[in-house]
C-alpha cells in the first residue's frame, strides 16, 4: 500500500498469480502447492516489494512448517541385477552341462580352424586374395555406417506437458538466472546447453531431446538436472527457487 501497488501490479512483477498472492497475505498456505513453493513465492514477493525475503521465509518456517518435513522422492525402481545382488544371488557361473558343451563347441571350433586353413594353402593365393577383398568390403561398410551416425546432441531440449496447472521454476545450472519462474498450464518448451527444472508434482510429462523421462504421476514436487548425456534428480533445497 505504501508503494501504491496493487495485486495485478505485484502479479505482472513476479509472475505470482493474483489468487496465490491473495493466499500468501491471508496466511492460507493450504492454497499453495506445498511449503517449498510457499517459501519460494515468499521470496519472490519480498523482493518485489523490497523487504527482506530471510526474514518472511524464517518466520514461516518457525510458525507454519514441521521440522519433520522430509521429501518422499519417487524411486526410478532398481533393475533385477540390483534387486539379485541385494538377495544375495548375484550372478552364478553356469555349471553342471554347460561346461561340458563350452568344451565340446570350443573343439569344434579349433577342427574347423585348421581345415580352414589347410584348405587356403591348397587354393593358392587366390583363396587370400577373396578373403582380403571380403575384409576390405565389410570394412567399408562398417566405416560408411559410422558415417552415417548422428552426432551427439550438445544442447537441451526439455519440453513439458502440464496435465493441469502446474509450478514450474527453470534456470541453466547453479548461480545463472532464472529462466522462467510461475504456473503453466499449456506446453511449454525450454532449451540450454543445461537446463535444471522444479515442478510442483508430478502430474506432468516430459521430454528430453525427444525422449520421454520416466515420471510417476503425482501430487509430489521434484526436481532434475537435464544436460545432453545425463539426467539427475536434485535434492529437496538446491532446486532453482528452492
């Protein structure tokens, strides 16, 4: 009121929308997606006006949040090899039969090594010549299929797709600008050399480079570290807007 201000003002300012701001004056965290985005719009919202945001986030902490609050993060599930070594299987040699077959194929192998070279002598040096000249083809087109590989990608490409409305915080690693901070309901495309996101939940589907990143659907907020070769959840409190 002092600076003459009002909600839409603030809301053009932060991206905050009018109802989640009303919310936070009100004290009606329960309208917020969760504590983490009631501290993150707190912040949002001092530094627009001005004040200190330590002083808000620390007071809410103190007042509202349970010092329990642990993230449950969704588990990309352990693949079989991890669940058998945690039984304690693991992987056993084969044995019994097997080993008597491996013998048996490896002799096999050895005869027809020999008669494949016994019949080269026979031939002259025409049977050399095709050989090389078949080595040489194979050759080629293993160079021209390495040829034809696309290079790796160097850049990011994250595209979302909300289900509903969603919180949405992006920046391009630790320390760099907030790229785009608020609600999203419509696809919304973000690109970088490296591109970290939070979401408000999981109700949300994403892809990378055109590949789609494994996502459990639900009410739970996450966070992930995209670059080009890699994807990494971000712990609870080093989210951009954490």
């Amino acid at each position: 009121m002092r600076q003459h201000l009002d909600i839409a003002d603030v809301e053009s300012r932060t991206k905050i929308r009018a109802k989640y701001l009303r919310a936070l004056e009100n004290e009606e965290f329960g309208m917020l997606p969760g504590p983490t985005f009631v501290k993150t719009f707190l912040r949002t919202y001092a530094e627009a006006l001005g004040l200190d945001p330590q002083v808000l986030v620390e007071e809410y902490r103190a007042t509202y949040e349970s010092r329990d609050e642990v993230e449950h993060l969704q588990p990309l599930g352990p693949t079989a090899m991890a669940r058998d070594r945690r039984r304690g299987g693991g992987i056993r040699p084969p044995r019994g039969p097997w080993l008597v077959i491996g013998l048996v194929a490896a002799a096999v192998v050895g005869v027809l090594l020999v008669i494949g070279l016994v019949g080269g002598d026979d031939n002259g040096g025409g049977g050399g010549q095709k050989a090389g000249g078949a080595d040489t083809t194979e050759t080629q087109q293993t160079t021209k299929t390495e040829k034809q590989k696309p290079a790796p990608p160097t850049r990011v490409t994250l595209r979302i797709i909300p289900n509903n409305e969603i919180y949405v915080c992006v920046d391009n690693g630790p320390g760099t600008d907030i790229g785009f901070n608020g609600i999203i309901s419509e696809p919304q495309t973000f690109r970088g050399r490296r591109v970290r996101v939070n979401l408000g939940k999981t109700d949300v589907q994403l892809t990378k480079n055109g590949k789609r990143v494994p996502l459990q659907p639900g009410p739970d907020p996450v966070g992930f570290d995209f670059t080009p070769r890699s994807t990494k959840p971000i712990p609870l409190g080093q989210r951009p807007c954490a």
